[in-house]
C-alpha cells in the first residue's frame, strides 16, 4: 500500500475530528455564541457521530496497513 496515500488519509481523518472537538467544546461551554443552530443536542450528535467516523477511519487504516505489513513479512519468510 502507499504510504503517501495513507498518509493523507489518516491526516485528513484526525482534521475532521479535531474540527468536530474543538466544535463540540465551543457547544458544550459556550452555548450563547451558537445562536443560529437552536438545535443544540442534534448539532452536538452530528459532532459527535463525525468524530466516531474519523477515530473509525484511523483505526481501519491502521488495521490494513498493519495487515499489509504482515503480509510482505510472510513473502520475505
């Protein structure tokens, strides 16, 4: 697999869900600054569900890459 590839992709998933927590903290102590989404608990849920997503994404990379690794070591035996 290409580590480059990989790479970005994971990059891109821990962006998400730093986007989603540093959201999530504004939220949760700062209630008054988000005015325009009166819907607080369902704006929190969808924060929540993305960074479920990302830490997923982090973990699948990481399992495919480990497997890959795994793989090429049974080859070079």
């Amino acid at each position: 697999m290409s580590q480059l590839i990989m790479n970005a992709v994971l990059a891109e998933a821990s962006a998400k869900e730093a986007k989603a927590l540093a959201n999530l903290q504004n939220y949760m102590s700062n209630s008054v600054g988000v005015g325009e989404h009166p819907d607080v608990v369902t704006e929190v849920s969808k924060l929540i569900n993305t960074i479920a997503e990302a830490r997923g994404v982090v973990e699948t990379v990481n399992s495919l890459v480990q497997n890959s690794n795994n793989q090429n070591q049974n080859k070079e035996e």
